[in-house]
C-alpha cells in the first residue's frame, strides 16, 4: 500500500497563505492533490493541516483529511520529517500501514504523474530509503548535494552538485518511522532535465513559478 501526504500548514512567513494562494484560477495545493490522484499510485491522498480553510480546499480537491496537525508541527522551521512520521502514526489509528510513503510538497504545479510513478520504481528497484527529485539550477534552495552514481555522495571529486527540486520525497515507512535522513547515503535521486521546476520559497520564486508554468502549458509536455 502507497500513501501520499501533503503538508500544508496554514502559516507562512515570506509567501502569505502560500499553500492555498489562487494559481491560475484554483488553490495552489489542489494541483498536487489532482497529480496524486491521477497518478493512481496511492490508496489514500491524505493533507497533514492545521488550517480550517486548508481542509476544506483540500476534501474539496478530492484529498482526505483524517486528522488536523498539532501547533508544535505547525511553526517555522519544523522538520519535514517529523510531520511525515506523525501522520504515519495518526493514519495507523485509522488502520493505515502503508508500505511505502510519499510526501508531496502542496506548491508543485509542474509535477507530473510521470515523476511519481518514475520515483516509486526507482526505490523499489535500488531498495533504498528515499528517492526524490534533483535538478542542476536553482533559484533559491540552499538544499545543495553531491550526487554521484544516483546517490547522494560525500565523494566531491567524483561527484556533481545537484539541488533539490522541492517536489516530493518517496520513502520507505520505516524510513519515515524511524526518521532516517532523507539526504543520507542510502537516498536516490532522479535527475530531471527540466530547468521549469521551482521550489518556491520567497515571492520572486512565484513569479518564477508563474512564468514557467505558462511556458510549460504552452508546450503541453517536458522532458523528465
């Protein structure tokens, strides 16, 4: 059993209300909602909030809510992991044990289905505890890393510098338990050749996002 989470707190310091900022005509988080969805990868599509309008935005994208995020998992600079592996816990209440988790980053328009479906056979096949997606330019992610042979890697020498897209995180369950590093040596990337993926952190990242957005619609397709 897969299951994606979304998390999506309500609070947001640079970008007001980012999560739920209209792009294009909808709530931004109802694009990774729809993409999860359309993937058919997952048994449940489940948003970890703590914002009332968030869960209702989100069951009306077609996401579940099936309980509502603590305020200590809810403040700046918490992390990530630590809201994955209590929303295992929580959907074990309601008798969920997936084999596999997907956290889904609720500002991800320009994810594809595709990129999903790619992440999950890739940490199947190489047996590791993450895989997400790298790209070779960043606007703002200070999430620098060696990758080398697909992995991340210490070896500077042989390596190449990559950053994290921002997009997602593939992982095993018990990887997210037992909260082991998602940038650790036992983590996969998938090295997307488009230079249209934003991780949007400060406004001009929206902007950005907007742009690329509209270049990628126009083309109708990109490259993974």
């Amino acid at each position: 059993m897969n299951i994606a989470i979304i998390p999506a707190r309500g609070g947001s310091t640079r970008i007001k209300n980012k999560n739920f900022k209209y792009f294009f005509g909808k709530p931004v988080i109802s694009y990774s909602i729809a993409t999860a969805l359309n993937s058919k990868l997952f048994s449940e599509v489940i948003v970890s909030t703590d914002n009332e309008k968030l869960i209702y935005v989100s069951k009306k994208a077609g996401a579940k809510v099936f309980f509502k995020r603590p305020n200590y998992l809810s403040k700046n600079n918490i992390p990530i992991i630590d809201v994955v592996s209590h929303a295992i816990k929580e959907l074990k209440k309601n008798n969920f044990e997936p084999t596999n988790v997907c956290c889904i980053f609720p500002v991800s328009p320009l994810l594809t289905k595709e990129m999903l479906i790619k992440g999950l056979s890739y940490l199947k096949k190489k047996k590791l505890n993450y895989v997400f997606p790298v790209t070779n330019y960043t606007n703002s992610n200070l999430n620098k890393l060696i990758i080398h042979n697909g992995k991340i890697s210490k070896n500077k020498i042989k390596g190449k510098i990559f950053f994290d897209a921002g997009q997602f995180y593939w992982g095993k369950t018990s990887a997210w338990k037992k909260k082991l590093k998602i940038f650790g040596s036992n983590s996969g990337v998938l090295n997307l050749s488009s230079s249209k993926l934003v991780d949007v952190n400060i406004p001009s990242d929206w902007q950005i996002l907007k742009k690329n957005y509209l270049i990628v619609k126009n083309k109708k397709k990109y490259e993974l």
